[in-house]
C-alpha cells in the first residue's frame, strides 16, 4: 500500500486499544461510508485485483456514517462479535466473505448469518483482497521484506496499467544467502515457530539462492514456472505445484495461508496516528483471527 494515501486514510484515524466504546464515541466525529471506500479504492484501485477475485463493498448499509473500523484477516462470528462489542460501523476484511455466489441470506448458513448480522447492525463490510497484494507497499511487498537485502523487486506478472503494481514479486538479492537462513529469516519476520521446507531436486540447507519469488496465500500459480527463480515463498501450494518446482531444482518455503497475509494491517496499525487532524476522526482496531495455527513443520 502506498504510504501517502496511507497517510491520508490515516488523517481520519486513530488506534482504538481496547477501550470502551462508550468512553470513546462521543468525543469522535464520523466519516461518510462513500469517503472511506474511496479512500480504500485510491489507496489499492480495484482493477488491481484478480479476475476471479469478488473485492470492494459488499455490504452497505441504508445508512452508515463511520466512526469505528475493524481490520481482519476473515470475517468469521468472533469478528463480528468483537465489531458489535467495539461499536463498529465498518469491518475491512482481507478475504471476501462473500466470493460463491449467494442465493439466499437464512440463519441454516454460518456465513449467511454473518451477513445477516452485519445489516441488521448496519455494519459495512469491505474486502481488497488481491488488489492488496498486487498494490506497490501491500501485502507482497510486506512479504518480501524479510528479504531486505534485495537489490531489485518487480511484479511476477505486472499490472498493465501500473508496471510497479502486480501479483506476486520476484526478488534479485544483493548476496546469496542459503536456504537455511532464508528460512530463518521468514520465521523471524512472521513471527512462526517454524515454516515447511521443501528442497529443490540436488539441492540442501546450505545451497545458495539469489532469486526469490514471492506471492502471499495460495501462490501456485502465480508462481509456476517464474524464469530464474531458485527459491518460492508462499503461504500455500498443492502437493503437485510443490513436486512441480522440485523437480526443477526450486526450493519451496510455505508459511500456511494466511501467516503469510498479515502484514496489511499491521502497517495500518504503524501509520496510523495516535490523533488525527482537523477534529474528524474514526477508531481502527485490527482483529486477527485465523480458522487454525500452524502447529509444526519441516523448518524448526
């Protein structure tokens, strides 16, 4: 994400830390819904996103002025919950809650109640998804970033219209470093006990890689085939798309889905100023929740 329409986001908004939102809304003034879904659209432009991705508003209220954003990974009952108890007006969830299409809103679906929940409480829902992780400064900038030494990053497959922008990175370091401590150093930026490693065909711990394609998620495709790449980072593959990139001497690096998905909101949680400017502003706590933690792998 880039950081000046960060920034001009972040001119609306503070962080909530956990206070009640009774001691916090009547001293906050709100925003119109329309400004801030603009706001999100110049920050990462939807025509950035995938094609078979479902991104931008997918709930809007009759009537909804925003004082409190709620920022999560998926829209799962805990989020809500936690949306109701804040008091906010509007959640940005990372991955749509709404991607098969529906044919009907009844309580017999778990999703369906959510959004049900979400009207009848006139909460807005908004999801970027992959017009995140294409966005020069999104996600897989976010993700790239354990590599610091790289001397060169571009999109794996470069938007049309913005070549900066674009699914997936492929990084050129500086110096080689093994795949050992590749591994090290996407644990340590993720925060993660360990990640699974799968080595390339005549290839260890020690061998040295140079090229680095990166791509948060499920990156099989994005990154099947990327010429001159030694080394894949991603939250996910098949078990194919992995004996694919073996078998040509590519080492594989997977964090789980959505470990590798959540740099997003912490840079929100960066950025954002602890007050914002002319009197107007709106609370923004970020929620990470996860449908299961990873609780081993090959890398310790």
């Amino acid at each position: 994400m880039r950081v000046l329409e960060l920034r001009r986001l972040a001119l609306h908004t503070s962080l909530l830390v956990r206070q009640p939102v009774s001691r916090l809304c009547h001293r906050l003034s709100s925003m119109d819904l329309c400004g801030v879904v603009k706001t999100l659209e110049r920050m990462a432009p939807l025509r950035l996103a995938a094609p078979w991705d479902n991104v931008g508003l997918l709930v809007e209220p009759s009537s909804c002025r925003v004082r409190t954003v709620l920022l999560t990974n998926d829209l799962i009952p805990e989020v809500v919950d936690e949306a109701v108890s804040l008091g906010a007006d509007l959640i940005v969830s990372y991955h749509p809650p709404i991607f098969v299409p529906l044919k009907a809103l009844r309580q017999s679906s778990w999703k369906e109640r959510l959004l049900v929940r979400c009207i009848e409480r006139q909460i807005a829902v908004f999801s970027p998804h992959t017009s995140w992780d294409a966005v020069r400064g999104g996600v897989n900038d976010w993700l790239a970033s354990c590599f610091d030494g790289a001397a060169d990053s571009e999109p794996v497959e470069k938007d049309s219209v913005d070549p900066d922008a674009g699914m997936g990175r492929l990084l050129r370091l500086r110096a080689p470093v093994t795949v050992g401590e590749a591994a090290a150093r996407v644990k340590a930026h993720l925060k993660l006990p360990s990640v699974r490693l799968a080595l390339g065909s005549g290839q260890t711990a020690e061998s040295t890689v140079q090229a680095v394609a990166v791509c948060a998620g499920s990156g099989g495709s994005v990154l099947k085939g990327v010429a001159g790449a030694e080394l894949y980072l991603t939250g996910e593959m098949s078990h194919h798309e992995v004996l694919d990139a073996q078998q040509r001497g590519v080492s594989v690096l997977l964090t789980e889905h959505s470990y590798s998905e959540r740099g997003l909101p912490r840079a929100v949680r960066r950025e954002a100023p602890p007050r914002a400017g002319c009197g107007r502003r709106a609370g923004v706590d970020c929620g990470h929740r996860t449908a299961g933690r990873a609780l081993g792998g090959r890398v310790s």
